[in-house]
C-alpha cells in the first residue's frame, strides 16, 4: 500500500468524513463507499479534461497525430 503524506490541518470536508466514518463500516461497505469514491474523482477528471480540450481545441485528430509522431519530435 502506498505512503500517502497527511497534511498538518483537514479541511471541513475531511473533517465530516472522518465523523462520518467514526465507527468501522462492514468490509463490503467500506469496499463500495471506496469505489464510489473513485469514481466520482474519475467522473470529475473526465469532466474536467473535457473543458480543457474544448477551451484549447483539442481533437480526437490531434490525439491521433501525437501518437503517430515521434515523443522526441518537435511538432
């Protein structure tokens, strides 16, 4: 399992999970809280690197050319 750095301070969100957490959920519980977790972030990165191939546009096209080229080669 990977080492994750804690910061010094929570914020009020990290604060009302671990109340919400306070006591041990069942295995399988935890488990789905966990994936739904990850998916929501993962919805939210989608979501996000969408904006941003729209606000720069950026196209399947453009995609597919980088993967044609060279990773060294300018342009």
């Amino acid at each position: 399992m990977a080492t994750l750095e804690i910061p010094n301070s929570l914020n009020e969100q990290q604060i009302m999970m671990l109340r919400l957490l306070k006591n041990p959920l069942p295995k399988e519980d935890f488990e789905q809280m966990r994936r739904l977790a990850v998916k929501l972030l993962a919805q939210r990165a989608d979501e996000l690197t969408a904006a941003w191939e729209e606000k720069n546009n950026i196209t399947e096209d453009h995609y597919e050319r980088l993967s044609e080229g060279h990773f060294r080669s300018k342009g």
